[in-house]
C-alpha cells in the first residue's frame, strides 16, 4: 500500500499513527498535489490528502474512511469498537478532533491569501470553533486515562492529532496551561513511537 500525504497534515498524521499502531506496513509519498492540488485528482476526485493508494489499485480517500477500513485489516489492537453506543462514542470523539483541525486548516488558509483579501470575522469564527472544540475535549476527557475505554482507540489518536497540529501551527494557543489534563494526555502520547515519530514537520 501506499499513502499519499504531507509531513504536516493532522488527517494524514493521524493516518500513519493508525498504520503504526495496527503494524501494518506500507510506503508513504509525499504528495500535496502540486501548487493548486489537483495534481492529486486521478487518485481523489477532492484533490485532497491522505490517499491510500491499494495493492489491488484501488484508492480511499478522506482520513475516516481509510482508517476505519485499515482498522477492520487485522483483529490486532483493534482501534475502533464494533457497531454500536461504543463505537459511535468513539466516532464522536474523532468527529470533534476532526472539527477543530478543518476550523485550524482553514485559519492557514485564509492567512495565505493576499492581506487586502482576508476576513479578520472568518478567522475570528473559525479561532472560536477551535476554543469551543477544545473546551469540549477537555471536558469529556476529564481525568480519564483514555479518551474512551481502557486503552488507546482511535479517539486519542485523533486528539493526539489535533493537538499535535495546533503545537505546530498554532503556539499562540495557550491549551496547555488552560486545559492541563489535555497537556497531560498529549504528553503521554507523544511518549509512544506512532506520535513521536510522525510529530508535523515542514
């Protein structure tokens, strides 16, 4: 398999992390499509990463979709609880994490267009999705161990993610001194090879 993808995407690290934790080997390229991305269009019609490019030839595309379906390759370390409240819970959870990185993608984004283009309102928005995501994420974490369960699921990798994501573009936010137990959990992830090893560079 090969997985197409950036050093700094959230969506593909929490990808690879997915790749890590199930053992699952595979080759990574560094694509982003070219300056307006559709160079990536013959394998995602989105013209977006991550893209799981299939032994067989086929292609997945969109974060949720690949690691479920890499999830569901091997009984090994299973990420993602079967059907059912558990698994909903958990899906939740990556939803949440999802929706702070595309409100922190689109704050890039719009900080790249030409200055007399930009929308101070459109990024205050999206900066006030980021606050209320996080304060949400801090709340059903609590002083649990794991986001969900007992052990690590696909809902602290998605976190892991995330706050990964804001570490690296966002150090403004100050998420560690106002949420600790985030900064605690984040710090215990990063302890294990799957995020160490994939931490955004670029």
């Amino acid at each position: 398999m090969k997985l197409h993808g950036t050093l700094t995407s959230p969506y593909v690290r929490k990808t690879r992390i997915v790749l890590a934790e199930k053992k699952i080997d595979y080759e990574l390229v560094i694509d982003n499509g070219g300056a307006d991305g559709s160079g990536l269009a013959e394998h995602n019609p989105l013209c977006r990463v991550p893209v799981l490019l299939l032994d067989d030839g086929g292609t997945l595309f969109d974060s949720r979709v690949i690691v479920e379906y890499l999830d569901s390759l091997a009984p090994n370390n299973r990420l993602i609880p079967p059907p059912g409240r558990e698994r909903t819970l958990i899906r939740r959870w990556e939803a949440l994490c999802d929706g702070i990185c595309d409100a922190a993608t689109a704050i890039m984004y719009e900080t790249k267009r030409p200055a007399g283009e930009q929308s101070q309102s459109w990024i205050d928005r999206q900066r006030k999705v980021i606050g209320f995501g996080l304060a949400a994420c801090a709340h059903d974490l609590g002083e649990q161990s794991w986001c969900h369960g007992t052990a690590i699921t696909l809902a602290d990798i998605a976190l892991g993610s995330t706050l990964g994501y804001l570490v690296f573009r966002f150090p403004d936010i100050d998420w560690r001194t106002t949420y600790p137990n985030l900064a605690k959990h984040y710090a215990k992830l990063m302890q294990r090879p799957s995020f160490a090893e994939t931490a955004p560079q670029g």
